[in-house]
C-alpha cells in the first residue's frame, strides 16, 4: 500500500529525522514557529491580564517575535534544509515591523 | 501622548533595533557557514545600508542644525524665526524608519503586493503627526 508521506528513519541519527520530516511536509516547521508564537504571546498577555488588568500586547508580541527569530536561526544550521529563506526574511520582517509598535507604544506606558 | 523628542525617539530606535537584528543574522550566518543565509536576500542588505546612510545624514544635519542654533538669536516673539532644530533632521530620522519598514512589508507581503496601499497610509500618517508636533514645538510648545 502506498504511503501518502516517507517516513522518516533513524539512519542519519536521530538529528536527521527532524530534517527528513521537514522534508516531508514542508509547512511543518512553519507551523511550529508559530505555535512557540502564540504560546509565548497568549500565555505573556494573559499573565499580566491577571497580574494587572491590562496587558502590554507590543511587549509581547515582540519577545515572541524574537523567540521565533532564535529559533528559525537555529533551523538554519542544519545540512538538510529545515527552513528556506523566505519563512527567514518573513520572521525578520515581521520583528522590524512588531519593533516599530513596540517603540511607538512606549509613551503610553511611561509616566 | 508624548511629544516630538518622544517620536523622534521611537523612530530611531526602530531603525537601529532593525539595523542590529540584521547584522546578528548576517553575523550568525557567517560564523557558522549556515545553508540558509539572510545575505542571499538581496533586499535585506540594501535596506540596512539605506538605513544607515540615513542615519549618517540625520547626525550631520542635526549637528549643523544645532550649530547655526547656537549662533542664532531671537528676534521677534519667543520663538526661532526659521524654525531651526525643531525642523531638521526628524524627517531624515522619519526616512531611516521608512526603509525599515518598507522592507519588512515586503518580506511578508511581496514586491507588487495590492497590501501596499497600508504601508503608504502609515507612512504618510507618521508624516503627519511628525509636521503637528515640530509645528507645536516650533511655536513655543514643550519638545517632550
């Protein structure tokens, strides 16, 4: 029976088989930066929604940003390419945009 | 909200925040002979030297802009007559902003995106407040 997707194997080492998935199905490690973002953005908002009844959303969604920055950084150190460059220039894009709210909002949250 | 000091702040800032995050990309990609490489988008490299030499021209013309302050002298009402320090340079801190964010418009949207027209309403509306307040200073308002 034919199979929709190879499956990986532990041949190259347990490394590769990160590579190979991504391989496979190229959406997932886009899909995984973005769940670090949303997780890293939601849970930072709702803390502080809790703590202090309102939430610095430009804060968060920068951190997020630069968590994802990290990491897609880390993606590109493989042999077996993990990521192309456009996920990369979409995420550095994304930061310069998110920084430039993050800077104009400062003045509501200075005294 | 705060004033012109505060808004040229912000617009410096996101352009040498943008600057550094590049160059730790491009520094990274370097060191470790990465597959993928920020510097094999061409886009991003030309951005970040237009970005600079904005910088560079916003230093020059503040200094002289600060120069001819100090040599100047008040001659009628309580303000400076040409307008001086409170015109120059924020426009040039203003263009510095604008490559940054044109180019990360483009990474996420494209080149010929349609979504254009949002990024022009943005710029032309940071423009905006950016002649409100050097207006409010200028006549004798507080800079903050």
């Amino acid at each position: 029976m034919a199979n929709l997707f190879d499956f990986p194997n532990l041949t190259g080492g347990f490394d590769n088989v990160f590579g190979q998935l991504a391989q496979q199905t190229i959406l997932f490690p886009i899909m995984f930066l973005v769940f670090i973002f949303v997780v890293i953005f939601f849970s930072g908002t709702t803390s502080q929604i809790y703590r202090r009844g309102d939430a610095d959303f430009p804060l968060w969604a920068l951190v997020s940003f630069l968590t994802i920055d990290l990491i897609a950084l880390l993606m590109t150190l493989s042999e077996t390419q993990i990521i192309n460059i456009q996920v990369l220039s979409i995420c550095l894009g994304g930061t310069f945009l998110v920084a430039f709210w993050f800077f104009m909002s400062r003045g509501r949250f200075e005294n | 909200m705060a004033g012109q000091i505060s808004f040229v702040k912000s617009l410096l800032l996101t352009s040498v925040f943008a600057i550094c995050i590049t160059l730790f990309f491009l520094g990274f990609a370097l060191d470790n002979n990465t597959s993928v490489s920020i510097a094999d988008d061409p886009n991003f490299n030309s951005t970040i030297e237009k970005a600079l030499n904005n910088l560079s021209t916003y230093r020059i013309e503040t200094i002289n802009a600060t120069e001819s302050f100090y040599a100047s002298e008040i001659q009628e009402g309580e303000t400076v007559r040409t307008g001086g320090q409170f015109k120059l340079g924020p426009s040039t801190a203003l263009s510095s902003t604008d490559n940054v964010l044109q180019q990360g418009f483009k990474s996420i949207f494209g080149e010929d995106s349609e979504f254009g027209f949002i990024f022009s309403t943005l710029i032309i509306f940071l423009s905006f407040m950016l002649g409100l307040y050097i207006w409010k200073t200028w006549k004798g308002g507080l800079p903050d």
